[in-house]
C-alpha cells in the first residue's frame, strides 16, 4: 500500500487541513496510511489515530536550533531549539525513530554536514518530499546511499491538492509494521517534486508567514 510520511494538520501554525479533512481525502486518494507530522505538536496525531479512520503513524516535525527533524513512533511533545543530537536523544527515550526531514531545504533543512556527524544517530533520511526541488531530493537520497542509511518520503502537504503527492509503497498494515519496514529498507518510493508553480506558491507562503511571525522561522 501507499503511505504519506509527511502531512500538516491545521495544528501546525501553516497547515491548512482539519484532520478528519485529512483522512477522507488520503482515502480518496488511495492512500493506505499516513503520518501526521505537525511542526512541534502532537495533537493533531493523537486526534486522527483516535477516529481510527485509517492506520495512522504518530508523528512530529520538530524543529531543531539546525532545522527540522522528524520524530515518528512519538506521543509525547519534544522541545523545540535543542540542539540535533539533544532532539535525537529524546526522540529515542520515547521510543520513537529519528529521521532527517528534507536536508537540503534552503529555510529549514539541517544540511548535509549535520546529516552526516549524526549519521549512525538517526534512524533515516527523508530522501523525497513533495514541496522540495527535484535537486534537493536528488541529492538527499544520495546522500543516504552514500551514508548506507533507511530512506523515507512524504508530500510535506500543507494544503489538499499536495496531500499524498509522495510517500512509501510498503507491504504492511498497521503503523508499527510500517516502522519497521522502514528500518529495515523494505519499501520503495514514490512521488513528484515541487513543480515551477508550486514553487512560486512556497516562496510567497514561506516569505509571507515568516515575516508575519516577525523574522522567526517555525
């Protein structure tokens, strides 16, 4: 089955989907499960695997004094503006998997160097995202081949049109198995990267909210 690994809710500050909005749509959309990954929240998770709609992987995109690192397997909230090591520790005391969200984003990725010094403490590399250029995904999984780690993807969706645009293609059923899967490399990948259009409409979006937040990123 498919699987989305990245979607926002409207309990993150630039999410756009209520969550049961989410789920419908993931259906229609033939997804098999997905993984709500607000930014430095867990409500929105913990809300849509109550409705038990659809298999739902708890998750958070957590953002780090370097950028943003993805938590799955979480219930619990973690700090944000640790440092990525900090963030990786806590993530593994709840049992959770470390994975490095998208590294080569201009705004938010923690960069090739931090993937790197932190290779054998992260669990996998988000090696395609639907908002990301076909260069960044190219180079992230890469750079995953190169380090010999898990691979992971999703759409980053924040808005409905964008919502199981990428993901994993998995032969499981509930979250945990899906999980494992990912660790043990047993998946493949799909998607499509950010078109021109889609770029404009990130730009103008990430440069309108950041400004409105008063030059703080999320």
């Amino acid at each position: 089955m498919k699987a989305d690994m990245h979607i926002h809710s409207i309990y993150s500050p630039d999410g756009r989907m209520k969550i049961r909005h989410i789920l419908k749509l993931a259906r229609k959309k033939g997804l098999g499960a997905i993984a709500i990954t607000d930014h430095n929240e867990i409500k929105g998770a913990l809300f849509a695997e109550k409705l038990k709609i659809m298999p739902v992987i708890k998750g958070i995109e957590i953002s780090t004094a370097s950028g943003h690192v993805l938590a799955y397997g979480v219930e619990e909230l973690i700090p944000r503006g640790l440092s990525i090591e900090e963030t990786i520790e806590k993530i593994k005391d709840l049992g959770g998997i470390a994975v490095a969200a998208h590294p080569y984003r201009f705004w938010s990725g923690i960069g090739e160097e931090n993937v790197t010094k932190n290779s054998a403490k992260f669990d996998a590399i988000e090696v395609f995202n639907g908002r990301c250029s076909p260069r960044s995904n190219s180079r992230a999984r890469e750079l995953a081949t190169k380090l010999r780690k898990p691979l992971t993807a999703g759409s980053d969706a924040h808005f409905p049109d964008e919502l199981g645009k990428a993901g994993i293609i998995v032969h499981a059923d509930s979250p945990e198995e899906i999980l494992e899967a990912v660790l043990k490399g047993d998946i493949d990948i799909f998607g499509q990267s950010r078109s021109k259009v889609e770029t404009a409409r990130y730009v103008i979006k990430a440069v309108t909210e950041w400004i409105g937040r008063g030059f703080k990123k999320i």
